[in-house]
C-alpha cells in the first residue's frame, strides 16, 4: 500500500480547516518499519567513536597479522573485547595534510581536503562527512536522523550534514537525556494519551516550511542551498513529531535509563572523564535500544585538546608535543582513552537483542585525528572496528593495508550499512572500491 | 605576483619579517623522520609595492544568519529584558575569526531547528502565561477562545518587530489561522496565542536577516527595512527599534535624516553591546568558557574565572571609547582596568570594596612601575594563550601576530619532531629550553617571528599572575618585533601601539565584522578609506563606526542573478542508497505545497515595492 501523505491532512490544517487529530492515519503513514519487525530482525547502526590528538604508531600497530594478532601495548585495555575487534592499520589519509588535527578527519569522512586554515571554530568541510551520508539513508525511520554526542565538553564537533554544515554536539548527559527520554518518550508499554499539541506543533513547522521556500524565491542560488537545507530539517522535524505520536517500537530491551545528575564534578581539579564516559555510554546504548537513532558520532574528546587526565603532569595536546623520548605520559592517557572504549562496547554488548547483542547489530568505529600526536602524520591511520556481526565485520583480526587510501574504510562501512554507493571522495582522497578483507 | 597576493601583503604593514607557509606534500609519508625538507628561514625584507586600489566593487547580497546573541538581543529588545532566553541555540562558526562571516555561511541544521523549536515554545510561555506580560503585550481583549482579529492584532505588531519589516496579509493569515486552529483545539485564546507567535520565532524571516538589496542601475542597494537591520545589528547587534523601523517605514533612512538616525545609534547604550560583541569576536574572548588549568598549580582558578577575565576585556574597552571617547590605541598601553575580587587576588591588588559579590567590578589604576598593562596584560590573554599548567610564548606571539598585527602565520610544517627538553641545569627557563627552536632550521622562521614577542610575556605564568622567576632561574622578558628591540611587557606594549599595523589590522577587522566578509582586492579601497579617516580622526572608534555606517559602501550590494525557484523534485519513491524508504515526503502533495507558496510569493510581490 502506498504511503498516505502527511502533507495533504497538514494542508488541511494549515487552512483552519477542523481536521480529526487521531493515531489511525498516522500508523498508516509510518508504515509498519516502527513496529514489531515481522521478521524478528533488528536494525543495523553505525557510530563512531573519536579520541582527538592522535597515538603514537609505533606502540599502536600490534605486531602479528591476521587472526595471530595480539593487542598492541596501547591496546591492552582491549584484551577482554579482543573478540569483537577488526584492527585496520597502515590506511593514509590521501587528502592534503595542511591542518594539524583537522586534515586527517576532513579526509577521512568528508573524503576532501578541509576549508579554511585552522581547525577550530571557523574551518569546515566541503561535503557531508560519510556518517551523515548513512544517516540521510538510514535515519529516517527513526525520531533522530543521527545523535552527535561528547564527553569532554567540546566547541566544534566533526560531523557535518553538508559543505559548512557542521553540526552541533551534545556534551552534557541531563540534556542529552532529556533530549531522547524526556518528554515524550514513551517505553514499550507505557500507554499515553497523545498530545494534542504535538500535531499542534506540526502544523507550525509546517507553515515555517513554506515561508522557508517563500524566502528561498527572493534570493540567490548560494542563499538557497542554505534555505534547502533549512526546509530539509524542518520537514525531519515533523517527521521526528509524528514518530512521538505513533506507538515505540517493540523492542524489548528498550528501557528508559536512570536520569544522569545535573553536573559531575571534577576529581582533584581534574575532569571526571571516566564517570561521564561511562554515562553516556549507557545513554547512547539506549538510544540505540530503543530506536531513538541508528546512528552516532560520539567524540571522547575533541581535535586539539588539552585535557589534564589522571596524574598526567601537563594538558594532552601539550604533552603530545612536548613529551620526549617514548612519550611515556601520552601512552598513559591513549591506555586510559582506550579503557573507556571498552566500557563503551561492553556496554553494547550487555544489551540482549534477541539470541544476539546491540553490539552484534552495531558497528563501531573507533578513530582520531591524526596517526602520530607529535607530528600531524596521516600516514598508518588509527582505526578500530568493533561489533557489526550482522554487517559482516570480519572479528577478532588484524588486518594491515599497508599504504591503502583510507577512503577505502568510509566507502567500505557506507556499504556494510546497505548503502548502494561506488565510490567516496574527492581528487586524491576518491576511491572506486572498498577495503578488501574488512568483510567476511 | 597577482593582486590577491600584493593586497594581502598590503594589509601586512611592515611585514619585513614574516614566517612563509611551509610547502605541504598530498601525503606526509616520508616526512615523518623529521626531514622534509621544507625549510623556513629567515626571510630577508620584502619591499611591496602596493598599487592603489581600483574603485570598490560590493559583495553579494546573503542571508544572514543571527548569531546566538543577537538571537539574544532581538527577545530582550522586542519583550523585555527579564525573559529567560534559552541558551541551547545552533553554534555560531567563526571563519576568520568573525561569527559575523559565519552568519553569511550558516545554515540550520536538523538539532538547530530542535533547538529553535524548543526555544520558541519555552519563550512563547514565557511571555503569554505571564499576567503581566501577557497584559503589555496582548492589547486586546479576546471575544472568545477564538478572535482572529485580536490575534492578528497581536501577531502583527510583533512581528514586525521580530521580522524586522511589516508581517504581509497572507503570512499573517497563515499566522492567525495557526493561532485559532490551536485555541479552539486547547480552548484557550492565549494557548491558542503561543503557537502563533511560536511560529514568528521559529521563522526563517526571524532567524536569517534578509538583506537582499533592491535593483537600481546596475547595483543593489540596501534600502529602508534593509538598511535599518544592517544598522542596528553593526551598532547593536540587535534588531532596529521602534523609531527605527518607523524612519525605514517612512522611506527616512538617507541624507541628513540617516546621519541623524546613526549618530542617536551611537549615543544609545546599546551601542556598547555591538562593540561588546565586535571585540569579543576580534580578541576571541568567546574561547574563555573552555579552559583549564591544573587546579592544584592555580589554585584561584575556578569556573567564574573565564567569564570574569571576558568582562575585564570588555569594561576596559568600552571604558575607552564610550566613556573616554580616547585614542582606541590606548586599548594596549593603558594602566586602567576593571576588575572583580577573582581577578584582583590573581593580580596582586588590593580590590577596592569590601564584601563585593563576583558580578562587581571596580576600576583600578597601577602605577607606572607595575609591569601590568593594556589587554596584553590581562588574564583573558595571558590565560587564554597558555597551557594548563604551562605558558606558551608560541601561543602567545601567534595572538600578538594574528589578532593585534593581522599577519599571517602558517601552520607548523607535518612531520617534525616538537619535542622540548624538560627543565634541566642548563635550560631551566622555557626561554632556555625553547631555544632548540630558534635553532632548528625547520622551526626557526616562524618561531623567531612568534616567539621573540611570546617571550616578553614570561613575566606572566598561565593564569596571568605575575612572576620573576622560572623553575628558579630569573625570567628575562626582553624581545623585539620584527627589528625593535622591547626590554619588557610594557614597552613592547608601547611598540604595538605604535605599529602602524595595529590600528589597520582593527580597521580590518571591523570590516569583515560589518560586512560580514573577508575583504577582497575589489574591497580595499573603502579600507583604507576607512583606514585614513581613523588615523585623521585619532583614532576614535566611535568616528570609525559612524564613518562606515554613513560611507556608501555600506548600503551597496553586487547586481546578483534570483532565477525563479525550481519545483520541489519529486522523489521517485524510493531511496536509490538507502535501506528504507522512510524519510520521504510522498510526492502527490508537493505539488499543492508549491501552489501554496506560489500564492505567498505573489502576495509578497505585491508588497516588494514598500519595502
């Protein structure tokens, strides 16, 4: 049966016209995707998992290939999780390395060099980063087209929906949760009366919609990209209301979590990284549990910071810089990094999801901004993957691709997430194949 | 050497000695041992030639986003300025530096317009449940739960306000039917209310400024509505008022009634706001929120100390030319601040009042014997250019080369070694232990250029308090810019303030700020229009404002092309890449969506001409 339009009931409405406001045309519009899934089957997410400031290749690159491989030393902190780990190493950003901390994500997921001369606040990509790409694809059936999330409180996150479309990210876990479990949200199970001022609010976003495309015909062409992409949202928006209306998905091991307190203090002066990390871990677990989103960009910590960890003597970007010989503090901090990346998948992988996990039905890819912190190197890219059973990640292994164009991954992993795509990137950072032995 | 280049030089006074930006390679295999060959050394003087500029050429008209103060400014200014404006707005982007260029480039993203939405309703509460706002602003009584003429009333008046221009007949009666339809649905007139105005601020006619110019010759010029907004967000950064949008209305926004509008524009206490937000773009003092230092190094650290370091900037600053009316220059060399009880225990002094709370600030004057003077002196640079629980003289002199000099400083080449030595009996000051940069050939153009300015900042630990001494060693503070000697901060604050380059690089800067461009060749001649008026006017930026905003530059815009607006596509029912075929409208009904708009867009033509 084809789709019944929401559009021609909000025309209605728009006009004044008294319209029956009631579930029934809505779970006919919805289709039947949100509900049970008649096959029993799960869906497939995607996320990524970003550290900034990079590793120190030399104590990253385990030693064996294949199924041999043993963690590295860095990667100690993996050993309990070894099982779900596809380790990638030896892929090169391609793309112009002329920003340090910014040109190796602009390359790797927008698969072009960066715009703009520093990585901060003010430089952006000049197309969408590949994990957007898979959320326009997959994100529609869900009330979140993506979640961007971080644990240190970041000013600028990585994902973009577009040239110069950076989107803004959530550091603060109250707010987060509100976001997804506040009102609104409704458990399998739970039954609410709906409210009326959801559709309410639609027939809002609705005439902002057409003044959005009246404003569009007033002015120019690089005016109007911006305008469509405002339209674009706001339409996503309605679309994210009518899901609160219809019914949540039976999935049974969604579940609203425990509310995150207000604020978590500092230890000794220090961020507390592990409690947050560890909260909205479970946060994001949950989203994914309950359908919330099917995609993720969780940043740990952002391009250039200077975090002050546990007994470190210095921030960690300095550190990467200053810190000489075998940089025996940066180890420290990328073991510490590295533990709450356990945290996070253990946590996916405690999710029952039928006879398998959330981390079975999640694939995972841990990365960062540069190869080796001291230098701005994009050479030997830190990848980790972990999960996707149901992507077909090849598990447990270590697979070198030494001198591969690390486009290859992102083309890779838009595949497993059922893309039908080609190719990825652009003059030096383009490819028109995947990595081979990523997949089994 | 092509134009670009020669202009950008140009804006380089004095660059004699400049580090060039290293040659970068697609990839950075085989640099990674260090040796990449890519040496910058000194640079030998370089004599430019600049031609005179061609006549000025204006940029395209763009929708301008409004940043999150101005989003701010524009609630307090149209209601009052007790609202609780929430905070979780779309970020700013500051190209170059300037969230006003960020504003020409933005867009709205899918969590922007959540935010916005959430915003909107959490306001429109705000206002309407509140009796007594609810009675300022609502004038008229409703006959019943629903009275679209008293709505309409309501939605008109603030919306023009928030709009900026007149609300047309058909967004208004989309407006009033969104308003009645929600009233009888929640019986309630004023429920009914909020979804209207909710609407107003949710709108791209609230959120972007249109500034699109109207055609004359082979122009656009900025006009009436338009002009007004350009204004009062340069001046303000905020919306026209009520006068305002009244000499716009009246077609009064030219000749001498302009000038007379403009300079109660720059008398009003508003105008502190609008310098308030160029200088916090300019010293990039919106940075202070995120740093961090080692609470057991810096004990009088804590979170008020960001917004308290901000604030001195901004009170010294307004202090000089709102109060004083002085030489801007003063900005770097002058020995009065303001300062609250957490700053004056960093600095040493004696604060003023006894039993102040965080949020008061007293101005003090240090003596001419105190080494602590100017904004180079205050902790929201010293601290802001620092590690957490360390100085950096890099930091610090790409700030002074950057943001007070406007040079350009390329960033480090990949591939080198960055490794410093930690403290040792031969180099125990970061002085020392630096100077492995000023040796290395790869390293020594820029950090020669950078660091020799940094350096005279040693004085001044990561938190702006003041020291003699470096893991016991004495601090030597001395320097030089380019080829002038400084023995110590305060004569090198002397020197930058009398740098030719300092006053152009703050002209510069305010250009970009008011157009909401960075600068091209066919621009510099309205530069150093500007440029000479300031230094003719000593250097008084409330004349600078007042030049730019009468100069005719400012209400001209390049002729562009508005072809007419493509249908909606029509997707062909399913996604080409995608697993799911969720997410797409149907396309039956985007048809009668674009007959809807067709209908708008006709209505608003007719009303063009008023504009």
């Amino acid at each position: 049966m084809k789709p019944l339009s929401r559009r021609t009931i909000l025309r209605g409405t728009v006009g004044g016209l008294a319209v029956a406001i009631g579930l029934p045309w809505l779970e006919a519009m919805t289709g039947s995707t949100r509900r049970a899934r008649a096959d029993g089957s799960f869906p497939k997410r995607f996320g990524v998992w970003f550290f900034g400031n990079g590793v120190i290749p030399e104590q990253w690159t385990p030693a064996a290939e294949g199924s041999a491989w043993q963690p590295s030393s860095l990667m100690m902190p993996l050993s309990a999780i070894k099982e779900h780990l596809c380790v990638v190493t030896g892929t090169r950003v391609n793309t112009l390395n002329t920003t340090p901390h910014g040109s190796g994500p602009a390359g790797l997921f927008s698969g072009d060099s960066l715009s703009g001369s520093e990585f901060t606040q003010g430089s952006s990509f000049r197309a969408a980063t590949f994990d957007q790409r898979i959320a326009e694809a997959v994100g529609g059936d869900t009330r979140f087209r993506s979640l961007e999330t971080a644990v240190q409180p970041a000013q600028y996150g990585i994902a973009h929906a577009g040239p110069n479309m950076r989107l803004p990210i959530e550091p603060d876990p109250r707010r987060l949760f509100n976001r997804i479990f506040g009102e609104g949200f409704r458990a399998p199970g739970e039954m609410t009366m709906p409210d009326p001022r959801l559709s309410l609010r639609r027939s809002v976003l609705d005439a902002v919609a057409g003044q959005s495309r009246t404003l569009a015909a007033r002015v120019g062409v690089e005016d109007r990209r911006r305008l469509d992409a405002h339209f674009t949202a706001v339409r996503a928006i309605e679309q994210q209301i009518a899901r609160l209306e219809s019914n949540p998905p039976n999935l049974a091991s969604c579940r609203r979590p425990d509310m995150p307190p207000e604020s978590i203090p500092d230890v000794m002066g220090r961020p507390d990284m592990r409690t947050k990390s560890r909260i909205m871990s479970e946060l994001l677990a949950m989203a994914m549990a309950c359908d919330a989103s099917r995609v993720f960009f969780h940043m740990y910590s952002q391009p250039v910071n200077n975090t002050l960890f546990p007994s470190a003597t210095s921030g960690h970007h300095q550190l990467t810089h200053d810190e000489g010989g075998a940089q025996p503090q940066v180890a420290m901090i990328l073991r510490y990094i590295m533990e709450d990346f356990a945290t996070f998948i253990t946590t996916l992988s405690r999710v029952q999801e039928g006879d398998e996990t959330l981390l079975d039905h999640t694939l995972v890819m841990l990365t960062t901004d540069c190869s080796f912190g001291r230098t701005h190197s994009v050479d030997e890219y830190p990848m980790i993957f972990a999960g996707g059973r149901s992507h077909g990640l090849r598990r447990n292994t270590h697979l070198r691709a030494r001198g591969e164009n690390a486009s290859k991954v992102s083309l890779t992993l838009m595949q497993m997430m059922g893309l039908r795509v080609a190719e990825f990137g652009i003059g030096a950072g383009r490819v028109t194949e995947p990595l081979a032995g990523m997949t089994t | 050497m092509n134009l670009r280049t020669c202009f950008l030089l140009s804006t380089v006074i004095a660059a004699s000695v400049a580090c060039t930006p290293a040659p970068t390679s697609p990839t950075d295999a085989g640099v990674a041992d260090g040796n990449d060959g890519a040496v910058v050394d000194d640079v030998p003087p370089v004599d430019v030639q600049v031609p005179p500029p061609g006549p000025f050429q204006p940029t395209d008209p763009r929708l301008r986003r409004l940043t999150r103060a101005q989003y701010t400014n524009a609630i307090r200014d149209v209601f009052d300025e007790t609202l609780i404006v929430p905070r979780s707005l779309e970020p700013d982007k500051r190209p170059e530096g300037s969230s006003s260029i960020g504003g020409t480039e933005t867009t709205i993203s899918q969590r922007g317009t959540e935010q916005y939405q959430d915003a909107a309703y959490d306001l429109a509460e705000q206002i309407l449940r509140n009796p007594t706002r609810r009675a300022r602003y609502v004038t008229c009584t409703a006959a019943g739960v629903r009275d679209d003429a008293c709505a309409g009333t309501f939605l008109r008046t603030i919306g023009r306000k928030l709009w900026r221009r007149p609300v047309t007949d058909a967004e208004l009666a989309t407006l009033v039917a969104i308003s009645g339809r929600a009233a009888e649905a929640l019986m309630d007139f004023h429920r009914g209310l909020e979804f209207g105005l909710s609407a107003l601020l949710q709108s791209p006619n609230f959120l972007f400024r249109e500034e699109m110019g109207t055609v004359r010759g082979v122009e656009r010029r900025y006009e009436r509505y338009e002009l007004a907004s350009r204004l009062s967000f340069f001046l303000w950064n905020g919306p026209p008022d009520d006068a305002l949008l009244d000499a716009a209305e009246m077609d009064q926004l030219q000749g001498d009634s302009l000038a007379t509008q403009v300079d109660r524009m720059l008398q009003s206490p508003k105008l502190r706001r609008g310098l308030e937000a160029f200088v916090t773009d300019w010293l990039r003092l919106d940075e202070l929120d995120f740093i961090a230092r080692d609470a057991t190094l810096f004990p009088s650290f804590g979170a008020d100390f960001g917004p308290s370091a901000r604030e001195e900037v901004l009170r010294t600053i307004s202090w000089i030319v709102l109060e004083q009316n002085a030489d801007f220059r003063d900005v770097l060399t002058t020995r009065e601040s303001f300062v609250n009880r957490r700053l004056a225990s960093i600095y040493g002094v004696t604060f003023p009042s006894r039993g102040a709370g965080p949020n008061q600030f007293e101005r003090i004057t240090y003596s001419p014997t105190q080494p602590r003077q100017g904004i180079l002196g205050m902790a929201a640079f010293l601290a802001l250019e620092a590690h957490p629980t360390s100085t950096s003289p890099t930091l610090r002199g790409k700030y002074v080369r950057e943001l007070i000099l406007c040079e350009a400083v390329p960033p480090p080449p990949v591939g080198v070694n960055t490794a410093i030595p930690e403290p040792n009996p031969n180099a125990r000051t970061l002085r020392e232990r630096l100077q492995v940069h000023q040796e290395v050939t790869t390293c020594r153009g820029c950090h020669r250029f950078l660091d020799n300015i940094g350096l005279g900042f040693e004085n001044f630990d990561a938190l702006g308090r003041f020291r003699r001494e470096d893991n016991g060693a004495v601090i030597d503070p001395s320097g030089f810019i380019d080829t002038t000697p400084f023995a110590d901060p305060s004569s090198m604050a002397q020197a930058l303030r009398n740098h030719p380059g300092f006053p152009r690089c703050v002209v510069n800067r305010l250009y970009r700020h008011a157009w909401g461009f960075k600068e091209e060749e066919a621009q510099r001649e309205e530069i150093e229009r500007l440029s000479r008026s300031f230094a003719q006017d000593g250097f008084h930026l409330r004349g600078l404002l007042r030049t730019i905003a009468l100069g005719e530059a400012f209400r001209r815009a390049r002729a562009i092309e508005i072809p007419p607006l493509p249908p909606l596509p029509i997707p062909d029912g399913g996604a080409p890449d995608a697993q799911s075929d969720a997410g797409r409208d149907a396309s039956a009904t985007d048809a009668g969506a674009t007959d809807a708009n067709n209908t708008d867009s006709s209505a608003d033509a007719g009303t063009e001409a008023d504009r």
